[in-house]
C-alpha cells in the first residue's frame, strides 16, 4: 500500500526570511491526519534568505538531521559546535537530555534550501550529541547510499533509533530497489525532479508512506535527475 502525501498538501509558510513547507504537523501547523509516520516525526523543507536563521533554541529527545540542497548553513550549540554545513555533507543532532541551538545562512547573497527532518529516539534521556561528515555525491547516482542508521550500522552518520536514512540520485529509466524486511514501513521524499515509487509518480515535494509492501522501487522519470531521501523504519 502507498499512500502519497502531495507537495502542495503540505503546510506552507512564508514568514519573508523563510519559507517553509511542513509534511507532517509542525509549530502552529495542526494536521491531525499527519502528524508523524512511525518513528518519523519532521520532515521540513525550508528556504532561509541570506543572513538570516533560527536563533538558538532548545531540543531534547529528538535525533534532528539535516540534508542540504543548495547554500550553506552555520550551526552553532551548547555543546561547543560551530560548523557550516554545506551540500554534500549530512549532520545530525542527538538533542537527548537537552541542547540549546542556531541555525543561520551565513551568506549575503544566496539562500539555503534544506530539509530538515526529526526522528522520535529509541529511548529519552540520551545524552546529547553531534555529528557531521561528507558523503560521496558521485556515489548517490543510480545507487542507494545509507546517510545514517543505528550505531554499529554501516552509514555517514549515527541516529539511536530503528531506522535507516538513503539518499539517492537517479537520471531517466535509473532503477534502484530497496528491500523492505516484514513489518517495515518506508517513506519517500522526492527533494527534487521526478520518478516513480511502486509505480506511482512523484514529483518535487511529493511524499509516500508505503507499509505492508516488500520493497521500496524507485525509477527516474524527469529529463533532469531526481533526488529522494528514502526512510526503512520499524
């Protein structure tokens, strides 16, 4: 079964530094039928204008990672980090037991155009933590690469929680297959062009909550490349 969650679905905000589509309830975004799916609670897709951001503010039991698509962005936290996260790289914050943070575009000039997602943790009281590393963009085309998982997992980065975040970069007719173990669910977010998931189409923004399916099969369908994060949850 696969239930697609549109782009222009979403709830969209435009607070002129930034705008903001939310897929799942979110701030003053109330949607009662789309609050979280499984153990993914936030997928955000933000455009923050240049020299502007987010504050620092609190967070605590929520594993908080963060995928760019153009621009840069500063991080700034209570546990001593500053870092400019760029395309290419993927972060992502254990907030635990409690974490104060910021989140800027340093640039004048260009936006930052981001996705930020939150993953329920597998237990509260964690203790806080951070990491950012680099993926291999050449490595995403046509193939399915493993941003982050459960410690001890191969990926980019570490999240205590069930569940496992690939990326992947497909041109036309590109088909890439993940196998879903029984019980699992999966989501997928097309961040940019289009394909199709257990054929059905999906373009930019688009979003599917696929349960009681054995695999996960994306195919590229745009004249441009698509990019989609694909989420294999308990």
């Amino acid at each position: 079964m696969i239930r697609v969650r549109p782009a222009a679905a979403r709830g969209h905000f435009d607070h002129g530094w930034l705008r903001s589509a939310h897929t799942f309830s979110f701030a003053d975004y109330h949607d009662p039928a789309h609050t979280h799916f499984r153990a993914l609670r936030v997928i955000n897709e933000d455009v923050v204008a240049p020299g502007t951001g987010f504050g620092m503010h609190p967070h605590r039991d929520m594993e908080i990672f963060t995928w760019l698509l153009s621009g840069s962005l500063r991080h700034t936290d209570s546990m001593g980090h500053t870092e400019v996260l760029r395309p290419g790289e993927v972060q992502v914050m254990s907030a635990g037991t409690g974490v104060l943070h910021s989140e800027e575009n340093p640039s004048r000039t260009e936006p930052v155009h981001l996705l930020q997602i939150w993953l329920f943790p597998e237990r509260k009281g964690l203790p806080p933590r951070y990491q950012q590393r680099a993926v291999d963009r050449a490595a995403l085309r046509g193939a399915l690469v493993p941003l982050a998982a459960p410690p001890g997992q191969p990926a980019t980065v570490a999240i205590h929680q069930d569940a496992r975040i690939l990326a992947t970069e497909l041109a036309r007719d590109q088909r890439v297959v993940l196998p879903l173990a029984a019980g699992r669910g999966a989501w997928v977010q097309v961040a940019r062009g289009t394909l199709v998931c257990n054929g059905t189409e999906l373009r930019a923004g688009d979003g599917a909550a696929l349960e009681h399916e054995p695999q996960v099969e994306l195919v590229g369908a745009g004249t441009e490349p698509a990019e989609a994060i694909v989420f294999d949850l308990a």
